[in-house]
C-alpha cells in the first residue's frame, strides 16, 4: 500500500508539472503571438495586459453561465470567452489586410505614374506614405525608416511582405526585386500587376456572391441548436433540468457541439474557393 500511494503521489506530482510546463510554454507563445500580431497592426498593448483581459472575459462568460444556467454551460461560455479576444485579433487583422489589398491597386498606379515622370523607388513609396490613407501609409512609412537607418531596400521590401502578409503585396515585392537584379520596366511591371490584382478582386467578388448562401448557412445550421435549446430551456425548464443536470445529457450535448463544430468547419471549407 505504501509503495502504491508513493506511486500514485509521483504521477501525479509528473502530471501537475507536465500541465505547468504546458501552460507556461502556453502563455508564452500566447503573449508574443498576441503581441506580435498587434504591434504589425500599430496597436500596441503589452502582452500580459492581453492575457489577462482574455482571463478576465472567460471568467466573465463562465461566471455568467453558472449564474444563469449550469456548471456545464458556465464551462462552455468559459472556453468560448478565452478563445474570443484570439479571435477579434485575428478578425482585425484579416480586414486590415483586405483594406490593404484595395489600397495596394491605387499605390500601384500612382508609383508607376511617378516612374514615369523620374522618381526613384524610394521616393514613389514616400508619396504613397505622405497621400494615402492608413493601413497602407503606416507599413510603407516603416519601410522608409528602415531604409533610412541603413537597412537594404529588398530586405526592408521583404520585411513588408512579411510584416503585412499579403499575397498581392508578396507578388509586388518579388517582382519588384527581381526587376532591380536584372533591369526592366517598373512603371509598365507595376500597371500588369494592378491590372491583375484588380482582375482578381473581381473574380473573387463573384465567388463571394455565389458562395454567400452557403456561408449563411453554416451559421444557420450551426445556431439553430443553440436558439431552440435556449428558447426550450427558458419556456419548458422542467424538462430541460434532467438533461442539463445528469451525465447522460452533459455527454449527449457535448457530442452535439462537436458535431456542430465539425459541420460548420465543413460547410465553410467547402464554400471557401481560393482564386
């Protein structure tokens, strides 16, 4: 007995720092992944704030489903609310990267326009960065400081691709790097490319547009559970309690929510066409 209780003493001591090595690493990536990805967008928040607003919005959720409902949808609300700050981030930075790509078309035409009238590179990107509008101002302006502290402008024009990750502006500097190597024609290089970007939008537009009823109804399938659980639960709550309060519905319900999960993931990456 002795020696089973030593053994049961010392997995679990293993698993408890196995779990607080798993949850440092965790916090970790999570504070510079999170730290990261605002500053590339000019937000910057420190790290351990992010955190602990994520921490705070989970207790929220969790605190707020226990109160209303159970344990077991308070836990739900919980894991829903620490995967939602993630979430708005990368939502944000998704859109600045389209408002980006819209931008990208118009700075294409204006560089190629001041090509032809003499401008070096470094000073068509300077008009981009003084005329046009955010986000597209604040990355070619940081990629003017760069170049003025002594950084290469094909490292600095990487850095950008790398910073903003766009595929169009990734097209944009490869070309661009290429074309200063072996010689050609920037301004003619750079309408091509606009054209094609512009060509591009449209396709996808199209794709939008066809695919939209697919995507409504990912979220129309996927809700529908929620809405008629909740509207059962708050009109008939006498027979919702026995599901909600033993192991068989808990189980049940989670295995629903999965499927859900699977479902829409499914349905969105069906409709979801790359052009």
């Amino acid at each position: 007995m002795l020696m089973v209780f030593v053994s049961v003493g010392l997995i679990g001591l293993e698993i408890l720092n196995i779990l607080n090595n798993g949850l440092v690493e965790y916090e970790k990536r999570y504070l510079e992944q999170g730290s990261q990805n605002l500053s590339e967008m000019f937000i910057f928040i420190d790290g351990r704030h992010l955190l602990l607003l994520t921490v705070l919005v989970a207790a929220l959720s969790g605190g707020l489903g226990l109160v209303v409902f159970n344990w077991f949808v308070g836990l739900m609300l919980a894991a829903m609310g620490f995967l939602l700050p993630r979430t708005i981030i990368n939502k944000i930075r998704e859109r600045r990267i389209r408002t980006f790509d819209r931008q990208l078309v118009d700075a294409l035409v204006q560089m190629s326009a001041a090509f032809r009238a003499g401008l070096t590179l470094g000073q068509a990107v300077e008009s981009i960065s003084e005329e046009m509008q955010p986000p597209i101002s604040q990355e070619f302006g940081l990629f003017l400081k760069e170049v003025k502290l002594g950084v290469g402008q094909e490292e600095a024009l990487l850095n950008l691709s790398s910073r903003v990750d766009s595929e169009n502006l990734l097209l944009v500097v490869t070309a661009t790097n290429v074309s200063r190597k072996l010689g050609g024609n920037l301004a003619e290089m750079y309408d091509t490319i606009s054209t094609t970007i512009r060509e591009r939008f449209e396709s996808e537009g199209k794709v939008r547009a066809l695919t939209s009823m697919g995507r409504m109804q990912a979220w129309v399938v996927g809700s529908m559970p929620l809405v008629m659980g909740l509207a059962f639960y708050f009109m008939r709550p006498d027979l919702m309690d026995p599901m909600l309060n033993s192991t068989f519905g808990v189980v049940l319900i989670g295995f629903i929510i999965v499927l859900e999960i699977i479902g829409m993931f499914l349905i969105r990456r069906i409709v979801d066409i790359d052009v």
